[in-house]
C-alpha cells in the first residue's frame, strides 16, 4: 500500500478524513466548518446539531497504490480508532478524535472526518437486551461515495452544548437518538 497516496488523497475518501495537529484551528481548517473545545460546529443552513461523546473507529477502502476504492479490489485500511465527540446534523456528520490509535499519528495529533448524510448507505445498530430494557449501544455507519468507508462509534453519551459552548457536560446516554437520524435520512 502506498501510504503518501493514501495520505495525500485523504480528503477524497468516503469518509473524507485527515490527521491534524491537535488544535481547535487546524482541525476547523481541515474540516472546513469551526471547531471549538474539540468539538465540530454546524454550518450555516446545518439543522437538528446534536453531539455524541464516544470511541469511534473509522476505516476506509484503498487500491493498493493507496487511492480511494471500492469493490473486490479494495483493500480495508483502519485510519484510527479512538476517543472524540462526534456533531450529527440532519444534513452531514463531522467528527474530532482526539485521543487514540490513529494512522501514522504524531502523539497530540487528531483525526478529523466528515460525510454528507446521502453517503449513508447502511446503519447497523448493536442492540442488547436485557431483563428490563432494550439499549443500543454502539452503531456502525457504512458510507459509500468515491470509495467505500465505514464509521463505527460506541456512544458514551450526548453532550449538553449549543454551538459555541465549550466545557459542556456529557449526560449518559444510549445510541438510540443517533440511530434514529441516521435512519431517517438513510430512508429518505
């Protein structure tokens, strides 16, 4: 695998993704949206922001010269897996991984990534149940455009916030109100 062309094109894949140095600046530029305290701000025209703390992994498929790819050619690469908080509007996701394994990462480095919701084409919910209740706790998002990618996030819970907050609280939470959105724009 050519890792300079997988590096280079990162923004070409489905999800579009890179690793930034760890600051709210650089992780804005790279997503091309504002970034406060590490989390993702939505856009102009962005509606229904909700934002999930969690570990998220994020692969992508490659050919093996390390362009975006799809198909029995491809190749599954795993560009991170880590801690960060994940911003779900009704138009597109965005997320920051601050902390964990990340492809050819320097330490402090994060990983950025973002997809429109019409990319979506698969949403896998991880539903337990149990004696008294049903809960789902993580759920994994096959994207599908240039190439092929798939985003799994197991959902600590949902941050308190409104655009701009910074330091807000992480009230516990299922992935169930993620899954919904997801869903209902998978089915749209």
């Amino acid at each position: 695998m050519d890792e300079n062309a997988l590096w280079a094109n990162s923004g070409h894949f489905c999800p579009a993704w890179h690793v930034v140095a760890g600051d709210d600046e650089t992780a804005g530029l790279a997503l091309d949206r504002p970034v406060v305290d590490g989390c993702p701000e939505p856009l102009p025209g962005e509606t229904g922001a909700r934002w999930f703390a969690g570990t998220l992994i994020v692969g992508v498929a490659a050919d093996d010269d390390g362009y975006p790819a799809s198909g029995d050619d491809a190749v599954a690469v795993r560009v991170g897996r880590g801690t960060g908080v994940l911003l779900a509007t009704r138009q597109r996701l965005a997320a920051v991984v601050t902390d964990g394994e990340l492809l050819g990462a320097q330490p402090g480095d994060w990983l950025v990534l973002s997809f429109d919701l019409v990319d979506v084409v698969g949403v896998e919910p991880e539903t337990k149940r149990s004696l008294l209740r049903e809960s789902t706790r993580a759920v994994t998002i096959e994207v599908d455009g240039t190439s092929w990618g798939a985003v799994g996030i197991a959902v600590a819970g949902e941050l308190d916030r409104s655009p701009g907050d910074v330091g807000a609280p992480i009230r516990r939470c299922d992935a169930t109100a993620l899954v919904a959105l997801l869903t209902a724009a998978h089915e749209a």
